[in-house]
C-alpha cells in the first residue's frame, strides 16, 4: 500500500506509464468552448416540442380529459391521453418486486388515478415549445381528490388511503434480514443504547442538466430511436420494451454528453414511452426538455428511510456487538427500480465496523409522493448513516472518545478479505490510517484546543464529527434475487470494443454514459499503456449506442464501477486488438511476436528500429490488401475487437439473504468541524477533509474530484437540501428558488488526501469510487451531535436546518424527550 | 422607444457578430440565443434565474440570460461562451478549468467561465473569499467548487505575478 | 421557462412610461426583471404588456444632498448602490446591504424600485428602507406624491401603489452623528433567502433616543416593533439593556410557517436578530 497526500504531483512507476497520472482531460476541449452536445442540444428532422400535463394533486381520481380547445390550437400536432397510451402498450411497466407490490401497476401516464404531485395525466406535442406550453394549459381534466399520505411509515398501517388498489396495500416489500444472533448480543451485552428513531430524509442531487429526450417511432421501420441523456439505457429499454411491444433491436438509444445524473436518470422511462407512443400518434419526432420545477416535482427523489426502535449492544470496553433496528423506505408512488433499495443497503451491513450481528425488519412503502430512483450513495448511505449514529450515540451515551471507539470497531487492516455476516466481501483499506490523516488534515488538534479555549458563555460551540463510509462498487445483480427470488438476475458486466481504423487510428467505444466522471480520458490511459502510445493518440467514443455494438445487459454509468467494469472491458479489448496488430506485424516483418514492441502507433523489432510497421500499415493489410496476407490469418484477424468484463460472482443464497453483493469496497472517511451559534442553531463548517481509499487510481485528479463532489453534495444535503411535502402532499421545495442547492458561499474548501490499497479481485487493483457513501452528513450529523450536552436529544434526523439545530441546543433545558436511553448490565429495568 | 408589440425586430451583436432577428416579446433571451441563434454553449439549469448556467455578458455586466427578454437585447452587446477561445486558442480561463479539472460534466461550465471572466476583469487578482463570493450565483453539482476556485485562484494568481513582475521591472528601470 | 405571450415596449421617457401604464390594463413596468421575469416564467401572474423602463435615465441616478439626504431613482441596481461613493459616504449600510442580495448576476440586474414594488417578504431592502425612515417618490401621469415607506409596503406582493403609478426614487434621509444603522438576517444560506431579518436604526446620546426596529418575515410586510422601540427609548447602550428590550418581542407576532423555519422559530429569532441589529445600530453610531 502506498500512501499519498493529493497535492503532491503524481509519480511515474514507470517512465510511460499513463495509468496513475493526473493527465488533463480529452472532455474538456468541447466542454469549456460550450460545444458539448447535451440533450437540448440535440434535435431530428420534422420533430415537435413535447409538454406534459401534471395533476396538481397528490392523490385524486381522474374524472375526465378534454384535450379538444388543446387540439383546435394551431400548431398543435397531437395529444396523448392516458387512456389512449394504456390503450396502445402491451402490458404495464415490469416489476421487480414479488407478491403485492408486484401487482402495482404503473403505465406511460397515469391511467383513472393521479398518486403524487405532477403525476403526468396527458402530453401535448406542438410545433414550437411555446405552443406546446400553452395548448397543454387548454387541455381541461377534472380530479376528484383522495386521501393522502406522505409518512413512509404511516402508509404501512391497515388504514392509511391505499395508493395502488390492485396490490391491496402500501408496502411494497417486507423482509426480515437476521445475520449472526442479535437476540444474543442483546442478552449478553454490558450495556444495550435504545434509539427511539432516527430519520434519513428525502433529497437528491439534482444535476444541472434535467432530463429530456428526442424520441421517434420511425412508420416504416419500427425502429424507435431514442436520443436521451438517461444513464442506464439498457434497463430503460428492459422496462419499457415488453409495455410499447418493441423487441430490444427495434430501439435505437443514444446518448451523448450528460449534465451530471448521480444515478437521477436512471429511471425517466414512463416519460420516454410516453414520448414514443406520442411520436407513433403524431407521426412525427417528439422532444421533450424537461424543466427544473418539473424535474424537482416528478423525475426522482432519493430514498428517504425511517430507522425505528434501535438497539445496539455494547461491551463495557466499547465493542459494539451489533445492531437491530426496524427500517421503512418511503419510495414514492411508483416503483422505479425498487424496491431494490430493500437489498442494496445490505452491501454495507456492519458498515466499517467488525459486528457480527444484524437484523434489520424492512419494509418499502408507496406514499403519494415523487418515486425515488438511485441517487448517489443509493440506499448504502441511509444504513450506513444510521451506523454513523449509533456509534458517534454510544460514545455520547457511554462516554467513549468517538475517534476511539470508531478505531476499536473498524475492520482492522489485517482482516482483509474481510466477511461481512452476510457474506460480502470486504477487499481491502486501511480505515484507522485513513481516519487519522483526516482528522490531520483538518488540523483537528487545533480545533480541539480552539474549543476547550472557547469554553461556556460566549454564545459559539465548536464540534468535530466523523464520518466513515464504504463505496461499494460493481454490484452482483443476483442480489435483486433477494427482494425477489423469481428475478433472473445475477452478476455484473460490460463492454468495450477496440478497433484500428483504416488510417491506423485507434478508437474505443464503450457502453457507458458518464456524465463527468472522465470516461474517455481514464481509458484512454489505459489503452495507451498497452499500446505503448500516448491517450492523445487513442479517440474514445462513449455513450450506450446501438450502433457501436458495444454494450451488454447492465451497460450504463452507475454504482462505482467504470475503473472496475469499464477499464476491466477497455483493457481486455485493448490487449484482444493488441494481440492482433502483433500477429499482423509479425507476418509483414518476418519476426517472432516475442522480438516484437509496440511504440507509438507502429510496430518494430526489439533493437532494430528500421524493421517497423505503422499501425496504418496494420490497418492495409486487413481491410484493403488482405490476399496479402496468409488466408487463416486474413480470415481471423479483424482489428475490431470487443471484450466483456465479467467480475467474479456466485448468485446469492436468496433464502439466507447472503452473497457477495459488490466486487469491491472503497472507503471514505470525512471528518468536519463546525462551528454552532447557540442562539440561532446557525451552523458553520471551519474545517472539512476526506480521505479516500479507492485501490489503484487511474487519474488521481480525477479521483479527486469525485471525492470533492460527493463531498459537496453530502454537505448541501446535510445543512440546505430537502424535499418536503404537507400533509396535502404538495411539495414545499419545487425549484432552485426554494431548494437551496448548496452554492460556493456554502461548500467549504474540502482537504483531500488519499491512500491506495489495491483491490485483489479487479483486473487492474482499482476500486470503483464516486458515490462517496454520504460521509458527509455523517460528518455533518457527528459534528453536531459534539455540541450537545448529556441532557440534550440526539442527532435524530441527516438533514438539519438551524431550527432543527437550535431545537437540539436548548433541548436539554426544556427536558425534551432525548430520543435514546441505555440499559446497563445489572441495572437492568432501570433507564440510566 | 421600441413600439409596443408581440414581436419585435432585433438586432443584436454576439461575441462581435451582428444578427438581426424577429422575436417574440416573451421569448427569454437564453432561448434567443440557443434556439434562435444555435449558440447552444449557453445552457438551462433552472426555471427560477437561480443556477447561473446561462450566464452571459451583457452589455459588459454580468447577467443571467433566462432573466432577460429578447426584445430587451435590441442593440446590446453580448458575450458568450462560444467568444472566449481566439483563432482556436483556448483563453486563460479556459486552460485552467481545464488544467484544474475544474469541470466534470461541463454543464455548467460556461455560465462559470463567463462569471468567472467578469469577476476577474472587474477584479484580476481576487481572493479566495472573493471568488466563492463572485461564483455564488452559479450552481455546480460536480465539482464542490473546489476545483472551480483553484482554476480562477490560479489565473489570479497569473495576474497578481505578471502585476509583481511589471512594478519589479519598472523599479529595476 | 415559456411565458404567456405578451407585448413589451421601451419607452424613452418617464412621461412616455406613464402614459403607457396608465392606458393599458394588465400593463407592469418592467426594471431589472430578477423576479417579474420568474413570476412570468411560472405564468403565477398575468401581465399583459411589459413596459420596459430599465434604461430610463431620469429613473437611474444617484444625488446626495450637503445635508446628507440621498435619493436613489428606482432604477439603481444593487451593484450601483454597492459602489455608489454617495451612498457609501453616508449610508454605508444600504451599500452594505445591497452588496449581499443574491448573486452578482442578479446585483447586476436588480433594481431598488423592483426590491421594494415587488412586496416580497424576503426582500432585502425594505426593512432597512423602513428602518431609515425612508420616503418612497411616486409618479403617476396625473401627477406625484410621496409615501413614508413604513407606509408604502402594503401586503404579499402588494404596495400602496396605485394603478398607472411608478415608483421613480427612494428618499433616505441622513445618518448624522450619533446615529446608527444595522442589519441581521438568519438566512437559509449564505446571501440566501431570509429566514427572518431585522433592521434598526439607533440614536445615543449617552442613552438611546429615538430607536426604529423593523423585522422582516414575521409578517407579510415589515413591521417596526414599538413595543421594543419604547423599551430601548432613555436606556443605556448596553447588551443587556437591549436584550431586555428585544424580551419585549412576543406572541403578538405570529409569523408564518414554511419549511426553513416554524413559527416560533421566527419569533424567537426576531428577537436574537433584532438585539443583534440594535446592537449594531449602537455600535455604528458611536463610531461617529
């Protein structure tokens, strides 16, 4: 393991090796001229404008539609009913859950019933966006309201207003994960810590770029091409596929540069069939550009989880045994993608710590909300928050050093590989390292005496918190198995193709879509160092696009896990395409292939540089001079290679709930200093840093910079960000102007350091990264939680406003319930 | 005065070239520019004038173009994202996002390389306070604007050098 | 984003501007357009002809009198006002102020005028402009008046402006020795929406004299305090003489609730921030 600090300038293992070097990016030559190509930017032939009408309200039956003053508009091309799209699908959008919450049915727009605020009833499509806008405020619909409701929690209780009558019931999924023996560590615990609830709320990164797409239902071919910036094309086409009766070969998705998604878009499908079915209606392309209080109301919200009834057992020496808890996962009304979140968390069961015993009661509810959908840290962060919380409360309740009982807890770095209780596998990390160059970073010492000096009375209170955090990388898809055992899931993949081109050019394509996070460039580094050239030398074409014939099932840019699965495919089609350009230059220069070397874009004989070939010379003898060439070799070798990665996964024990679910885990730890004003709740951030542990890196900027983001947003989320609705169901945060997205006043200077503990399990020791775990607000959580006196409540909920603040400082005056008591050993009945 | 209409003839001047158009009175001017114009470097990230993605300059002042009307362009001067790079040389600014890794979708990264080009001609040697301030109306999702202020830091940091090594050679004189 | 369709006009004179918002119904003068333009945008308000009266020279100066009074036209951007010499020479806060609306881009833009007709609770100024006593100019085709601006703002998003009248300047009359100004928010974020905000305006001469305490978000206009005003009137320029006035702020307001702050949060901050500006105000005017 070598340990680095980022400012430091990265070093050369060998004196041409690209991998681990912070090279400028091939991206930002368009970016920073305004010439990137983003779905607005991006038109066809003869399309209109497409505008969707939303129901006000966040539960009501649909009484009727009158869509003719919309249609008696000029300009006005067409427009879609619910109705009229149900009519013209097949079957309702697949789902992944079993048993009722299978039974949930969702279509291209809302069919009889509206379930939360901005529910697409109708969409117009018009010869301009003006047009569109104003004829879709003609199209008359008449609601008849419902009852709503909006606690996660409450909508799993026999009388809350069921959203989904043919499920019968808002949950969604229920499932009892029991890992070691909780009852155990329970009984023989020194003390038990009980938290009453503890609250992870809705929020989501909201990239710059919302959603939209240009899509067209071609009369002739049937063909149904889909220009998008979504970022997992291949589930959209999965999902939407047997609902429009199109076979997987009949769409046509591409996609080019992406505004930022963090997992966001991963599941706008019902508006890209709705958008289809229009296009086939109207004849005609139709593009929708959605906008930013549409995207707020109606795209997706992150999971928002309730954590009930917590009981963590510890030993007097601070062992923590592990933890039991019940957990709720509000996940809107419809499910998109979930309820995969009831399984995903459980990559990270014990979090960074080495308990052994876990049981977790979950259950996923609809409520007459936003559906959420993956966004960065997707439902790993929610249960790794809460483990945040119980630690940072036990060394609160029991008077432990939270850096302390953190270290004692970690897994250590000689147990990696490490076991979870349910089977994943821990790769490799070294987290107390990590913790202490964070708290050094962040000139912890300092703040520390900045804080005793400070002392009582002077109205400020200085906090430092922790967060420690696992970014779990390249899922094992069989773990959908566990929320549902009939889902033909299992393992992981993805593809890339590497070809030499007619004039010796190089070129990748890969089946991703990132959306900043430096495809193009970081595999360009790594075909660069097979091919012996610089990345200037090699194009990289991404974007899951049919026609570069480079993607597999779980294509897309999603879950950490480009430098594993991305670069693991770039660097076995590179060494396939490799293999060739040797075997051809082995013929035209009469050598073995083991005297051969490759050195910038040709071929040569080792020691004797005038016996070379150009890659260009390569490329003539296959595609144009090929009788040449040995008929075997000419009708075997074609320049045009693909490789699919595929990690190593078993599919998992669906009955026990165990598995290995990620390939690898890289590890963050944030620690924060803040600064509280005691009259106001006021929270100001001094000092931030993160460590991160992310094995090889292929772009240490890069990396960098995912660690900076992850940061940023998880601070934003943690002090500003929230999406909250009354009890009406009506968004209190439907815009930028009420959604404070975290702006350069608020993110503080982030010091970043890094150490690199190489993954056994991938191909190139790299881990994926990027999600980041939501360190931040456990840092944030952690850091108020340091404020607070014996008597005052606990840090319950992730997002804290400064009443919520300001509640928590003077609760202990006002004898507010604390939200958390500890039984002891020998005291037992008596709450100390 | 401009008479009183629905639609109006324009004329206006993007990064030194002159367009006459007719527009709607409603139409913002950062549609004006991206679908009348296809200057489509300038983006939308909001409906509310709070991201800062459409930044341009106007009129040498720095505005967000989605709270501006087109007609409100007739004879104003605009520059935009597409005017910074010169005979296909990237400007300074350019070269230190770039350098800095100060973008990573690139989203929003014209709004904050034209906010980023007015705070450095009102102010060329800003201080890290008065970059975070002077980017503030500019959303990124990205970066954490940690890189963002080390690009504009460092081309400040350029300016204060050159301002150094000017005063040292006329001192020297 | 798409606003309804509507005319626009740019009239060249301030009479020309009169007349056009005096003979059209659904006419609204149009000024930096920073919040007209999103209320347009969500389509929340229908206008039907924008007179554009951004550029209008008469509307876009700044004056400062020997005896202090300053009158800035309502076409002042906050920019202007935040690097205005005339203003920072004897109002430093209003420049101060002026310095943390927003953004740059929208301190480009934004007007005074816009700031105080828009009647936006959360806007910046006009608590200060209550504060400073202020006088709000008005003209109308038939002729001109002026409002005291504790009298100008008259509801959410509604001010004592009549049809076809236009706000055309704001009078601030001097901070002369003795007498000081403050300002404090509990904002959401930095430079960021209000959460509650008070502004004051303090004599001392030796004890405090005449003292203005407006808080802003508490209700749908700002409001001066009287009753803190009375208790700060003849005491000594202390902290602890000012907290004790500010314990004066109680259950007669009752603020509104949205979901960056209850109701008593409100009203237990309006009292932290209206010490917190007194305060200020006394620190200020003893630098004098």
């Amino acid at each position: 393991m070598s340990v680095t600090s980022s400012s430091q300038a990265a070093t050369r293992e060998r004196v041409r090796s690209w991998t681990g070097q912070s090279i400028t990016r091939k991206e930002d030559g368009r970016l920073v001229q305004g010439q990137g190509s983003f779905i607005d930017d991006m038109g066809m032939h003869g399309q209109g404008y497409a505008w969707f009408v939303r129901s006000p309200h966040a539960h009501a039956r649909i009484v009727s539609i009158d869509p003719a003053s919309a249609l008696a508009m000029e300009g006005v091309y067409a427009v879609l009913t619910g109705a009229e799209a149900r009519e013209m699908c097949q079957v309702p959008f697949f789902q992944i859950a079993p048993g009722d919450g299978g039974r949930i049915e969702e279509w291209p727009l809302a069919v009889d019933t509206v379930r939360y605020q901005g529910d697409a009833v109708a969409v117009v499509l018009a010869d301009s966006r003006d047009t569109a806008r104003d004829a879709a405020e003609l199209v008359e619909v008449e609601y008849d309201p419902l009852p709503v409701v909006v606690d996660g929690v409450k909508a799993a209780e026999p009388d809350a207003p069921v959203l989904h009558e043919k499920a019968g019931t808002n949950v969604a999924w229920h499932g009892t994960y029991d890992f070691g023996d909780i009852d155990w560590a329970l009984k023989n615990a020194d003390h038990v810590v009980k938290i009453d609830r503890l609250h992870f709320h809705r929020f989501s990164s909201t990239p710059l770029e919302c959603n939209g797409a240009v899509v067209d239902w071609d009369r002739g071919t049937g063909v149904v091409e889909v220009k998008s910036n979504l970022q997992m094309p291949m589930f959209a086409a999965m999902v939407m596929g047997p609902t429009l009766g199109v076979p997987i070969n009949k769409f046509s998705f591409s996609s080019r540069d992406i505004g930022g998604a963090f997992g966001n878009k991963i599941s706008f499908y019902p508006q890209i069939a709705a958008l289809a079915l229009l296009s086939k209606k109207a004849g005609r392309p139709a593009k929708w550009t959605e906008y930013r209080t549409e995207h707020m109301l109606t795209s997706t919200h992150g999971n928002e989880r309730t954590f009930l009834d917590i009981e963590v057992p510890v030993m007097a020496d601070g062992t923590i045994l592990g933890v039991k808890a019940r957990a709720y996962d509000d996940v809107g009304a419809y499910l998109h993608y979930e309820p995969l979140g009831a399984v995903i968390w459980s990559q990270v069961v014990p979090g960074c710590y080495k308990f052994k015993n876990v049981q977790v009661d979950f259950t996923t509810t609809v409520t007459n909300k936003c559906p959420v959908s993956p966004n960065r840290g997707y439902s790993r962060m929610q249960h790794l928050w809460m483990l945040e919380r119980i630690v940072d409360i036990v060394a609160h309740e029991l008077g432990f050093d939270p850096v302390e009982l953190r270290k004692a807890n970690y897994v250590q770095p000689e147990d990696y590989p490490y076991q979870t209780p349910n089977g994943c596998v821990y790769d490799s990390g070294n987290l107390p390292l990590s913790l202490d160059m964070a708290l050094e970073l962040a000139d912890v010492e300092v703040w520390r005496r900045r804080k005793l000096e400070l002392g009582t009375g002077t109205g400020k209170r200085i906090g430092i918190g922790i967060g420690s955090t696992l970014d779990s990388g390249t899922n094992n898809f069989g773990q959908a198995r566990i929320v549902n055992p009939d889902l033909p899931f299992s393992g992981n993949g993805e593809a890339a193709f590497a070809k030499l081109d007619l004039y010796g050019e190089v070129n990748i394509n890969l089946g991703t879509t990132p959306q900043g996070q430096s495809h193009e460039t970081t595999a360009a580094q790594v075909a660069a160092d097979i091919l012996n050239m610089s990345p200037d030398q090699v194009t990289v074409t991404t974007g899951f696009d049919q026609a570069h014939n480079s993607f597999v099932g779980f294509s897309g840019t999603y879950a950490s896990q480009f430098a594993v699965t991305g670069l693991g495919a770039v660097m076995g089609a590179v060494e396939k395409l490799r293999d060739e350009i040797l075997e051809v230059a082995s013929f035209a220069l009469q050598a073995p292939i083991d005297e051969l070397e490759l050195g910038d874009g040709a071929c040569a004989v080792r020691g004797e540089p005038a016996r070379a070939i150009p890659f260009i010379g390569i490329a003539n003898l296959v595609y144009t001079n090929n009788a040449v060439l040995p008929i075997e070799l000419a009708s075997r070798v074609t320049l045009n290679c693909r490789h699919v990665y595929v990690p190593p996964f078993q599919v998992p024990d669906t009955e026990h709930k165990t598995g290995n679910l990620t390939l690898t885990y890289s590890s963050q730890i944030h620690v924060c200093v803040v600064e509280v004003d005691e009259e106001t709740g006021v929270v100001e951030i001094l000092a931030y840093s993160a460590v991160d542990d992310c094995g090889k890196r292929i772009n240490p900027q890069v990396v960098e910079g995912q660690v900076h983001g992850a940061a940023g947003l998880g601070i934003a989320a943690a002090l500003y960000e929230s999406f909250e609705y009354d009890e009406d169901g009506q968004l209190q945060e439907p815009s930028f102007y009420e959604y404070h997205a975290g702006t350069a006043r608020d993110i503080p200077g982030i010091r970043s350091g890094s150490i690199e503990s190489p993954s056994p399990f991938t191909p190139n020791g790299a881990k994926g990264m990027g999600e980041g775990g939501g360190a931040p607000l456990h840092a944030v959580c952690s850091a108020i939680q340091d404020v607070l006196g014996k008597n005052d409540a606990i840090v319950a909920d992730s997002h804290n406003p400064w009443e919520r603040v300001h509640l928590l400082l003077h609760s202990g005056e006002r004898g507010d319930p604390r939200g958390v008591r500890v039984v002891s050993r020998g005291t037992e009945g008596a709450w100390v | 005065m401009i008479r009183q209409g629905t639609t109006h003839t324009i004329q206006v001047t993007v990064n030194g070239q002159v367009y006459n158009r007719v527009v709607e009175a409603r139409q913002l001017l950062v549609h004006f520019l991206r679908d009348t114009l296809d200057l489509t470097g300038t983006h939308i990230g909001c409906d509310t004038g709070s991201c800062g993605a459409c930044s341009v300059i106007f009129n040498g002042q720095l505005v967000k173009s989605c709270m501006l009307l087109a007609p409100q362009a007739d004879g104003a001067e605009i520059e935009t994202v597409e005017g910074l790079a010169r005979s296909g040389e990237l400007d300074p600014l350019q070269q230190s996002f770039s350098a800095h890794h100060g973008l990573q979708c690139g989203y929003c990264t014209p709004g904050m390389l034209m906010t980023a080009t007015y705070l450095l001609r009102q102010n060329p040697t800003p201080t890290e306070e008065e970059i975070r301030q002077g980017i503030k109306g500019n959303i990124c999702r990205c970066t954490g604007y940690v890189n963002i202020v080390r690009s504009i830091s460092a081309v400040a940091e350029a300016h204060r050098a050159t301002a150094v090594g000017t005063t040292e050679g006329r001192d020297q004189q | 984003m798409l606003l309804k369709s509507v005319e626009y006009v740019r009239p060249d004179t301030v009479p020309e501007a009169l007349d056009l918002l005096r003979s059209n119904v659904g006419a609204a003068p149009l000024a930096g357009g920073q919040s007209l333009t999103n209320v347009l945008k969500h389509r929340v308000a229908s206008v039907d002809l924008l007179v554009d009266i951004s550029a209008l020279a008469e509307l876009r100066s700044i004056t400062r009198t020997a005896e202090g009074v300053i009158e800035i036209g309502s076409c002042v951007t906050y920019d202007e006002i935040d690097h205005s010499r005339e203003v920072r020479a004897g109002h430093d806060i209003v420049a101060r102020v002026a310095a943390h609306i927003e953004d740059q881009q929208i301190r480009n833009r934004g007007t005074i005028g816009g700031n105080c007709c828009l009647s936006d609770p959360t806007n910046n100024l006009p608590p200060l402009l209550v504060a400073l006593g202020a006088t709000m100019n008005v003209r109308s085709a038939g002729g001109s008046r002026q409002v005291a601006a504790e009298d100008f703002f008259k509801g959410y998003f509604l001010t004592a402006l009549e049809p076809g009248e236009l706000l055309t300047s704001v009078t601030i009359p001097p901070l002369l020795s003795g007498v000081g100004a403050g300002y404090v928010s509990v904002s959401v974020a930095a430079d960021s929406k209000a959460i509650v905000r008070a502004a004051a305006r303090v004599e001392v001469k030796g004890v405090i004299g005449e003292a203005r305490v407006v808080l802003a978000r508490v209700a749908s206009v700002p409001v001066r305090h009287r009753g803190m005003e009375d208790a700060l009137r003849g005491a000594p320029p202390t902290a602890e003489s000012v907290r004790a006035a500010a314990a004066t702020i109680g259950n007669e307001l009752e603020p509104i609730a949205d979901s960056h702050g209850s109701s008593q949060y409100r009203r237990e901050m309006a009292r932290v921030v209206a010490q917190r500006a007194v305060l200020e105000a006394i620190a200020e005017g003893g630098g004098k």
